[in-house]
C-alpha cells in the first residue's frame, strides 16, 4: 500500500481550524434568514435518497470554486449575491475541505460541522425530490 505525505483526516482537520463551523443547532435557527443561504455538495444521487435541506441550493463539489469565482466561464450568480453561505455535505469533511479552499480565493463561506446526518434527527425539515414521470 502507498503510504501518502498527508491522510484526508489530517486535511479535514487542518481546513477545520481555520474556517467557520456552524452547529447543526444554530444552523436550525438560521433556516428562515433570507440572508442565509445553505449549499449541498452532496452527489445527486445522496440528495435523492437522503433529502435535502428545505430552500438549499444544490452545487457538486467539484464545481464549487468554478461557481464562486466571478471570472470563471462557469460563475453562477446566486454566489454574487451578499450572503452568509452555510456549505454541507454528509458528514462535513467535503464541506470542511471545499469551505477551506474558498476561503484560499477570497470567498466567505461557513459549513455545517456535522454534515446533513445529524439534520433530521435535531428536528431540521428535509425535502424529497418530486419522483419524475417516466
């Protein structure tokens, strides 16, 4: 087995100490602020069979510094806008390595420190996918 310079636990521990964490609990509280906005790096498919944070805005983590950044081909606007950005994934390492990196060009963002898989059962409201029709 390849041994490697850094694990990704290490990594996940490093971004952690020097970005914003959220508390699912204080995240809970922050749900009805408009100028709040919660970003879901989770795959697609993790959306459609865990659901997704009612109002959240659904951006793939390997497009999220190509979203962000206002001279990428690829900026979306909804990044332009003056927010607080809560990012999150499943368990909050995608979400603590991605925050981190924004963080690197310039960009505010904060994360949700335990991801989506305590969001339910602190009482958060999830969403499901309508099914489409075939």
């Amino acid at each position: 087995m390849r041994e490697l310079k850094t694990s990704v636990a290490e990594m996940v521990e490093t971004a952690r100490a020097r970005i914003e964490e959220v508390e699912t609990k204080d995240a809970l509280a922050m749900l009805d602020d408009p100028a709040v906005l919660f970003v879901d790096l989770r795959d697609v498919r993790e959306r459609h069979r865990s659901g997704f944070i009612p109002g959240s805005f659904h951006c793939p983590r390997g497009m999220a510094e190509f979203w962000v950044d206002p001279k990428s081909p690829y900026f979306k606007e909804v990044f332009g806008k003056d927010r607080k950005f809560i990012f999150h994934c499943a368990s909050g390492w995608r979400s603590a390595l991605t925050v981190a990196t924004l963080q690197d060009m310039g960009f505010e963002a904060a994360h949700l420190k335990e991801g989506f898989s305590t969001w339910e059962e602190q009482g958060g409201p999830v969403e499901h996918p309508v099914p489409k029709d075939r």
